[in-house]
C-alpha cells in the first residue's frame, strides 16, 4: 500500500509552495496596480476625446484584442522566409508549399495543423501585398503559385 503524503511545516515542498504562493501574490498586486494606472490613463483619453467632441460616448470603443502570434517568428520576419524559400526553389511555389518549406528551414516539425494554416494564411496575406512589387504571380490556375520578381 502506498504511503500517503503527510504535508508538514517543516517540509520541504511545503515551503517551496508557500514561496510560490507569495511570488503569485506579488504579481497579483503588481497587475492590479498596472490596471488602476491604465484605468486612469483611459480616462484621460476620454476626457481629450470630450474636448474634441463633446458628443462623442466612449462606450462605444472598444477594446483593441491583441492577436496572439505565433512561437516561431517574430513581426515582419514571416516574408523574409517565404523569401528566402522562393529564391532557393527550382520554379514556382504554391503558398502551401512556401509554408511547408519555411517551417522545414527552420527545423519545425511539431506544428499543429491550426499553427500551420495561421503561418500559411500570414504567407499568403504578404504574397498578396507585396504582388507585383518582390513577388509575381504565375500562370492562371488554382492554386497561384508564386515566384521573386
């Protein structure tokens, strides 16, 4: 039979716990804190949006929903991938296959399949941007396939 775990004062993974439930706190203070700030600093915000238009109802903004991005590429460096990958290919890609050959550049192998559509989509997003300016279209067909100016 199994023995049972006897929590003590004097052991060690209790006073491990009651650190980490300090340090928990902490940052609760912290973050309550930050928010009181931002509350005040939105508030001013509206008070400036008053003197503009004093009809304006601030009830109606709403708050800006920062995307999550993902683990493996930093803002702007996406397109430079799908780049690097379109200069080093023997003729036109499909997006899907750029995406596959930017995560096999950077040796990722364990996306998952919601990872890999949301890389795939932002690829196909600066493809579409940059059309006709670093990157051509080629050809007429489903699925475009793409090729460096």
């Amino acid at each position: 039979m199994p023995h049972a775990f006897k929590a003590t004062p004097d052991h060690p993974a209790v006073a491990y716990l009651v650190r980490l439930h300090a340090d928990i706190g902490g940052k609760l203070l912290d973050n309550k804190k930050e928010a009181a700030r931002l509350a005040q600093s939105m508030l001013a915000v509206e008070h400036v949006i008053k003197l503009f238009n004093p009809d304006f109802n601030a009830r109606t903004i709403s708050a800006k929903r920062r995307q999550k991005t993902n683990p493996w590429f930093k803002r702007g460096t996406l397109f430079r991938e799908a780049l690097d990958v379109l200069r080093k290919a023997a003729g036109p890609l499909t997006v899907a296959e750029i995406g596959a050959g930017v995560l096999a550049s950077k040796g990722i192998r364990d996306a998952t399949a919601k990872q890999r559509n949301g890389i795939v989509a932002g690829i196909r997003s600066c493809l579409e941007t940059n059309a006709g300016k670093t990157v051509q279209r080629v050809g007429e067909g489903v699925p475009k396939r793409w090729r460096v100016s």
